[in-house]
C-alpha cells in the first residue's frame, strides 16, 4: 500500500513517515513543488502544518494567525476534494483535520490557548457508534495535542466523533462508506505508546490495503 503525505518543510514529514511504515504503508511525499497523481496511491494523510488561510472560511484574520500558505491550501484542498470523490481512505491530523472540516463549508476558532502544548496529554471522550468508536474504543482515551486553533461550526454532512473535557472539538469524520476520519491530536508521536493511536494507523492501513486490491483488480479487468 502506498500512502501520500502532504507537508511543507522536509523536518516535519519524516515522522508520519514513520507511523505509517510503522503499519506497512509506504509513504509518498506530497508538496507543492512535487505532487504524484492521486490515481497511483491507495489513501491520502493530510499532515498538521501552518493555519489555513481565513478567507477560505470567509473570515478575517486573527492578529495570531500565522500567514497564510496559499500555495499548501490549494494543494492540500484540491487532493482532499479528489481523495473524498475518488472514495480514497483520508486520514487526516491537526491542520489536515482543520482543512477537512473547511472544505465542507466549516470555520474555525483562530486562536486558543489551552492545547497548545507538544509534551501535555489530556484525555477526550470518543462518541458511540461513530467510526472512532469502532476503532478505538468508545469513551475516554488519552492523547497530546500542539495546535492553537480548533473547529467552531462543524462542515456540512461531517458528525463530531470526539471531544476533550473542555469541549475543543478532537475528532470529525465523514458518514459512509470510504474511511474519511480526522484528529485534532498527533497519533503519529505516539504510536509505539498508545494502543489507540496505533489502532487509528492500522485501520487507515486496512482500508487503503482494500482500495489497492480493488485498484489492481479494476486494472486486471480493463486488461481483458
């Protein structure tokens, strides 16, 4: 199975690179100077990364909004739309969940101050019956966090799957049947730790393991 990663500087990617090796996804880097086409990869990872650009949720910009990355928001807004037409598995972390929520027509709080910590854990509660729930257990679960904004309105069509105790919207994902998930949380940094966050990576593995076959098998049949 290959995997694409999006980023922007090369001393961030590599640990994605990890957790999805650490699954047997074979990683594809994903920037705006080298984009592979989408129909050769098997699931798409949107990585966390620098704000999104407020005038894409119609909103002006926060004095503590970073500048904006226009040329990453086109890129990772186009591959996101391509991924969810083409039922592509998406998974998507910290920026990449904030893009996926602003895709489907969400906005975002641009700036707080209670998450944003790399070494703090807290813990979030997993909605029931949600595709979170299935993978990781429902209720209670511990995770880490590093980002200064959040998700306000939900986008259309998304449900929340998670919340931390303070109400930050963690977790959103995408009804149906493609695997269509996002966190707010990092659970590559904590894949050898966590039970939980490795579940999620394996499950992201399972899903574009299917989509393979079913890409090798769609290209079997057009052969004969």
């Amino acid at each position: 199975m290959r995997a694409g990663v999006t980023y922007r500087f090369e001393d961030e990617v590599g640990r994605y690179e990890a957790a999805l090796r650490e699954v047997g996804i074979e990683p594809v880097r994903i920037s705006p100077f080298d984009a592979p086409p989408l129909d050769s990869l098997d699931g798409l990872l949107l990585s966390g990364g620098t704000d999104i650009n407020p005038a894409l949720y119609s909103a002006q910009r926060h004095p503590a909004t970073e500048d904006p990355d226009d040329p990453l928001d086109e890129l990772e807004m186009g591959l996101l739309r391509d991924a969810l037409l083409a039922g592509l598995p998406v998974l998507a972390i910290c920026r990449g969940m904030q893009l996926f929520n602003v895709l489907h027509g969400g906005t975002l709080i641009q700036h707080l101050d209670s998450h944003d910590s790399p070494e703090a854990l807290h813990d979030i509660q997993v909605v029931p019956n949600s595709r979170l729930a299935a993978i990781m257990g429902e209720g209670e679960h511990e995770v880490n966090s590093r980002h200064h904004q959040a998700v306000t309105r939900v986008g259309d069509g998304l449900i929340v799957s998670a919340k931390s105790s303070d109400g930050v919207i963690e977790a959103l994902e995408r009804p149906g049947p493609a695997f269509a998930v996002a966190v707010q949380w990092h659970p590559e940094d904590r894949i050898l730790v966590s039970d939980a966050d490795r579940k999620l990576f394996q499950a992201f593995a399972s899903n574009g393991a299917q989509q393979n076959r079913d890409r090798k098998g769609a290209t079997r049949l057009r052969v004969r």
